[in-house]
C-alpha cells in the first residue's frame, strides 16, 4: 500500500489498540497479535490481477496494454471500485486506490470491500471502435474474479457509462444465463443504471462540505464555539459570509460540485474559478456554471480557452493557466482532477482555508501535514467523494431487484446515508484533536476490525 493510506491506518491501528472499550476481550500477547494480524491484513491486498491485454486496433496495429484489478479486502462485501483509464496507472496506484474504496465503503457502512482496476491508456488518444474493444478485452482477461457478488466494478477517471454498457454486456455473453445486471454499476440507465449515479459524486462532495459548514455548525455553534477545534473556527468565521469557491477539475465531479454551489441557496458561496486539464477561468463576480457545462457537453468535456470562445458565449471571466487555481485567493478549494495535486512544492502557496477532496488522494502526505499545520481544513476523499460509490450500492441493490427508484428517491437516500457517516464521526472529531481525516480512517479501521475478529480472521 503506498505511503499516506499505509500510514494512516498504522496510525489509526495504533489509536485503537490503546483504546480500552475496543475489543476489550482481547488483552496482552493476544492483543498484540491480534492487531499485528490487522496491520498486516489492512496493509497488502488479498489479490492482484494483471495482464497485458492484446488488442487489434483500427489502424492495423496491434498492441499489449497493461491493465490491473487489484482486489483489496472483502469483509464487509464483494470486491468494489472504480476501472481507470489514464497513462499514468501503475500497479502501486492502483493497490493504493483500492485500498481508498475498502476504507471508504467501511466509513459509509456501504456492504462492499474494496477494489480498484486500471488500464494504462489515454482514451483520448484512441477512437471509440478501439475503447470497446480494449473494454471488452478487460472483461475477458479478468472475467473469473468478476460478478455481481465477486467484484463489481464502476467508472473512474477516463470512463464512464459508455465503457460500464460495453463491459457489462461483455460480461452477459460470457456468462449466459447467469445474473449480470449487477456485474458493473454506474451503467447509463437504459442498460439497467440508477437515476442520478452520474451526478452522484459531485452531488455528494457538495453536500459533505455544505452540511459539515451550514447544518452541522449551525445546529451545534453554541459547544463548537466554546472548543480549540480549527475547523469549527475556521467554518463558524466564515458562516454569514459569502465564501468564494476555486473548483479543480470540470469532469463529472468537479462540474456537478460547480452546479450544485452554483444553486445553493443555504449558503452565500460563489464559484469564482474552475479549471480543467487546459485552462483556469476566473471571475471575481462569479462564473456562469450552466453555460459552461453547456459549452463543455458539445466540446469533448474541454472549458473554453480563448477570449472569443468566452465572449460567443457570453461569458466574462479571465483566462488564467491550468495550476493558478491551486492557489488562487478563495476561501475554499474543491480538488475534482487527480492525485497529487498539492505536494510539498506548491503546498505553502494554497491561500484557501478549507480543502475539499472530490478526487482521490489529491493531496500527498507531505502537503497534508504541511496544510494541516497551517490550520487549513481538509475535508477528506473518503468522507467527500464517497456519493459514487453509495449510488453505485443502490444501482446494485436495484438490478437485483429489478424495480428503479425515482431520481429524487435515489438523492435522498443519498444525502440520508452521507449525512449519517458524519452524525456519527463528528462529535468525537469536534471533541478531539485528531484531524477529520485520521478520524474518518479510525471509524473505518474500527468497522472492518471488529468484523474481521467476529469472523475468527485475526490469530
Ligand atoms: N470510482 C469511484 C470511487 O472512487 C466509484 C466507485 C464505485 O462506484 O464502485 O469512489
């Protein structure tokens, strides 16, 4: 497991290990052995599947792309996460990530474990008759560690419902008369997709920083004023004020967390910049976000990057370069592009007070420290961005069903879900001086601990 992840829960092992009300059956040699045994379960993943799918292009050329499914832990429920197609996935990424999805669907008491799948391509660069082949190819090489109560997929960065249907549909020919509608969630819904699993993600991260910043606050300012905790200052400071907003990233997260701050009307909060792989817009009034989103659903998901392009749009903003929104002058800064965004080298230059993470590990652990230190709030990814994979658990539940919720049903139930988590962290976050995210990582660890020594998997 790569670094930060490893480290946080080594740590949060170590919170709970001297924690009294923690498995108190369990004393001396036996507890030590048993939390040696959850260090090394939690650490390494039960399996790693890689192959080199081969692969007949259009052009006649024939290639051997390498592609992973990593599957991290299912103690709490088949194999879950995201397939990412992106140059830059390597095995140790992909081991991290799935060990992201196994902590994340603990906190959220999502019935999942964790996994996480990567192809190394830029879907960019291919033509959609090369990406269905390489989705089906996927399938076939990983087909017998797949399924609906094995390992269930999702989209990630670099896909979405498109390669969900291709795979899924791979899946179905491969296994005839076997159940397959739940084989791969966040499919479009004409193929068996939950209403609102698209927005989901961006809907989620949204609704985390608002509810932690307005309803949570709000209801409990009187004990929160009185406590040392930074984020309670931080967000009881910035409350009748109108926050500005610097989105990174305008895909399927960063764009939907623009809209919904776009449309809020509990909290006076402006998005003032967006950037994407590109460009970064800025405008100090504030941007127009459903003309953008217009703009960027007829132009391949890319923001405008000229004058002209803005002003036949009616659009005033200032064109800046991709990195200025890391660092702009706002009060809060949603990271919805990729890991490692912020690191030790441009850490010190972030002005923004509260930090929410859309994408995964979009902060290394040399910047949380550093961030952290400086008092800026960081609303972690497994608490943030979890929206995804809880629309995916209803999309499953509903192809086993087969009956559909309506779109509202599915926010609310949603919402309902997100906001139990932070009832239930919160307090304890509030009343100690752990960070909110080491506080999400002991919650979770907590969780898959307890389930794990019931199940006799800790000798
Ligand atoms: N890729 C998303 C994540 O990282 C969603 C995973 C899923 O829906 O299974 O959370």
């Amino acid at each position: 497991m790569a670094s930060q992840t490893g480290d946080i829960v080594q740590q949060s092992l170590d919170t709970l290990m001297e924690e009294p009300s923690f498995l108190p059956q369990v004393q001396e040699e036996q507890r030590k052995q048993v939390f040696q045994s959850l260090a090394a379960i939690l650490s390494t993943p039960n399996k790693i599947n890689k192959a080199f799918l081969r692969v007949a292009l259009c052009d006649g050329k024939v290639l051997r792309i390498p592609a992973f499914r990593v599957q991290h832990n299912d103690t709490l429920g088949p194999y879950k996460g995201g397939i990412r197609f992106h140059e830059s996935v390597n095995e140790d990424e992909v081991i991290n990530l799935a060990a992201l999805m196994t902590l994340k669907n603990a906190l959220h008491d999502v019935p999942f474990g964790g996994g996480k799948g990567g192809v190394v391509l830029n879907p960019r660069s291919y033509p959609e008759k090369d990406l269905y082949q390489i989705c089906k190819k996927y399938v076939q090489y990983f087909t017998d560690v797949l399924g609906p109560d094995k390992d269930i997929p999702a989209p990630d960065v670099g896909t979405s419902e498109r390669e969900m249907d291709w795979m899924m549909a791979e899946y179905k020919s491969i296994h005839p008369g076997k159940p397959y509608l739940g084989s791969f969630t966040g499919k479009s819904v004409v193929s068996g997709g939950s209403l609102g699993r698209r927005e989901a993600t961006g809907k989620g991260v949204y609704f985390t920083f608002r509810y932690l910043l307005h309803d949570f606050i709000k209801d409990n300012q009187s004990w929160l004023s009185s406590g040392d905790n930074v984020f309670a200052h931080t967000a009881l400071d910035h409350m009748d004020k109108h926050l500005t907003i610097a989105v990174q990233g305008f895909g399927n997260v960063g764009s939907v967390a623009a809209l919904e701050a776009y449309k809020c009307s509990f909290l006076h909060n402006k998005v003032v910049a967006v950037s994407d792989r590109n460009v970064t817009l800025y405008s100090e009034e504030g941007l127009d976000i459903p003309s953008l989103i217009d703009y960027i659903s007829s132009h391949r998901g890319d923001l405008p990057t000229t004058d002209e392009q803005l002003q036949a749009l009616g659009i005033s903003a200032v064109i800046k370069s991709r990195e200025e929104v890391l660092t702009m002058d706002v009060d809060v800064l949603i990271l919805a592009a990729l890991e490692d965004q912020l690191h030790k080298d441009n850490a010190d230059q972030v002005k923004a007070r509260i930090i929410v993470e859309g994408a995964n590990a979009p902060i290394t652990g040399e910047a949380d420290q550093l961030l952290s230190k400086k008092g800026v709030v960081i609303i972690p990814d497994i608490l943030a961005n979890a929206g995804g994979v809880i629309v995916s658990y209803f999309e499953w539940l509903q192809d086993r069903e087969t009956i559909f919720y309506m779109e509202d049903e599915v926010y609310k139930q949603l919402f309902a879900k997100m906001q139990k988590t932070m009832v239930s962290i919160l307090p304890a976050y509030f009343a100690d001086p752990l960070p909110l995210r080491q506080n999400c990582y002991v919650h979770a660890v907590r969780k898959l601990s307890a389930s794990l020594y019931r199940q006799g998997k800790l000798y």
